[in-house]
C-alpha cells in the first residue's frame, strides 16, 4: 500500500509495448487504486492492446469491492472482460463485524463477483492483530464454503498458520489461490498438497529478493499456476523501459509471463494459454468470443 507520485506516463514507452503470444488473464488487478482514476479507459485499452483480455479486479473491503463491481458494469465488454473479487483484506480485519459479514456475503451474489477475497493472514505487518485477522478469515472461509465461490487469498509470514486454517476447512471450500506467492519451497508444497492454486506475481524479476522463487517456479503444475501483476504494486523490475511514478499496469502482464517461462524452461506461447486456461476453470468465466 505505498503511496504513489502524482506524475506517471500518459502512454507507455515503445519498448513496454509487449503483445501477449495468447489472450492472458491478470488474475490480481488494483484498478480502483486512487492511481488508476485519472486514465482508467486508457490503462484498459492498454490492456487489451497487449492481449491482456480479462482482469479480475480485486476487492480488498467493502468500498473497493462495490467501486469493483460498479466499473465491470460500466467498462466491461468491447474486448474486454472484467470481474470483480470481494473481501476483507487481513490489514483490515479489525473492522470485521456482524454487519460488515452480511455486507460481504452480499456482494458474493452478484454476478460479477467470481470470489471471496481478498482476504487471508499477513503477519508481516500487522495492521490488524493476528487474532483480528484470524476471526475476520474464518468468516470468510465460511462466506466461500456457503456460497460456494473460489477463495483469493494474501498470505505474508504466515504460512504455518495458514496451512493449518485451511487444513481444518479443506473438505467445505472449493478452490483457492494464494496470490502474490513469494515464500519458501515448503510453504509452496505444502499448498500444493492441499490442493491450493499459486498466483505469481512479477516478484521474482527482482533480482534482489525473487532468486529462490525462480527455482521453484518449475514444482507448480499448469493446471495450478495463474498469473497477475498485483498493479499499481509490484512494478517489474526487469523492464526494458522506465516509467514515470513507477504505476503497475495490466498491459505489463506480458513481461511477468515471459520471465517465469523463462525460469519454467517452457515457451511463453504454452505457459501465456496455460495459465489462462486454469483461470477460466478456477473462477468459472464464461467463454470470451475475443479469443481462439
Ligand atoms: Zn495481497
């Protein structure tokens, strides 16, 4: 949640233009970010551009959730395919009342909305305490075994914890990805053996911190594996370009998919159609006529 520069690029450089070898679906998109309102027609034409076809925007609370369904009512179609997640992000978990559950369960009855989150357990920060959090995301996990809806869910530090939670609730829930995967080989077999779904971010194109992430890329079956850029978070830093206020967008889902195929040693063709073929089961999209 870093603040962002007023100032960024009204267009991206010629050398960010990167097209996609297949339609990809950015399965972790921050478009209600303050960031995003100046020139959201055209960070979604961007998109489409580089053959980022459908974007599930993230509902992190209440208020994002809602302006996340009220912007695929109003900017979806045309190419582009948008849906919305809704959920009580672990930072804000504090605020998790009565109220606020009937609120979220709510929204899980639209039919933009394809999955509870994000929510989830980030011992990192603490924005909320740990025991906050952990009432906040049983009652999720609850809203998703009721509804029946896939899971999107943030874990940061909190592993051990996580594996547990989600132990004792495997038998109710359908799907979940953990998004923004960045921890260890245990942590990443250990979800793997509950069956879970690991969303990659452009994490490890930091050649600062993503090194062992590149050696483990490779244990995530395609059927598993799904691709986002967590935008305006989690710039790449392996592009060929700058970009002015340093704002992620979808257009540059196409740099992520060529490094981790890089690190999968397989094409960016199979992983691009891979990774989108396993979102499209994961949360349930209808067929997109854009796309072959
Ligand atoms: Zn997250």
């Amino acid at each position: 949640m870093a603040e962002h520069p007023a100032q960024f690029d009204d267009v991206l450089p010629e050398a960010l233009r990167f097209t996609a070898p297949a339609p990809l679906v950015d399965i972790g998109a921050n478009l209600t970010h303050e960031s995003f309102a100046r020139d959201l027609p055209a960070v979604l034409g961007r998109a489409r551009a580089a053959n980022v076809t459908t974007l599930i925007l993230t509902g992190t609370d209440r208020e994002h959730a809602e302006q996340a369904v009220a912007m695929c009512r109003e900017h979806g179609g045309d190419g582009l395919s948008l849906h919305a997640t809704a959920g009580v992000h672990p930072h804000d978990a504090s605020r998790w009342d009565g109220e606020l559950a009937a609120a979220m369960a709510a929204l899980q009855r639209l039919p933009e909305v394809v999955a509870v989150g994000e929510c989830g357990l980030d011992f990192n920060r603490n924005f909320s305490t740990p025991a906050e959090q952990e009432r906040a995301f049983e009652a999720q996990l609850e809203i998703a075994a009721a509804c029946g809806k896939p899971l999107f869910i943030h874990e940061r530090d909190a592993g051990r914890r996580m594996r547990e939670m989600l132990r004792a609730w495997r038998d109710d829930i359908g799907d979940a990805v953990v998004h923004c995967f960045t921890a260890e080989r245990d942590t990443l077999h250990g979800y793997l053996d509950l069956d879970l779904h690991i969303g990659l971010t452009g994490w490890l194109c930091d050649e600062r911190r993503g090194h062992h992430l590149r050696e483990l890329v490779g244990d995530i079956p395609l059927a598993r594996l799904m691709v986002e850029t967590d935008c305006p978070y989690l710039l790449p830093r392996n592009l060929p370009a700058k970009l002015k206020g340093r704002r992620h967008e979808p257009a540059l889902l196409p740099w992520i998919v060529r490094e981790i195929a890089h690190w999968r040693g397989e094409s960016e063709a199979a992983l691009a159609a891979g990774t989108t073929a396993t979102a499209r089961r994961f949360f349930r999209l209808p067929p997109n006529h854009e796309e072959n």
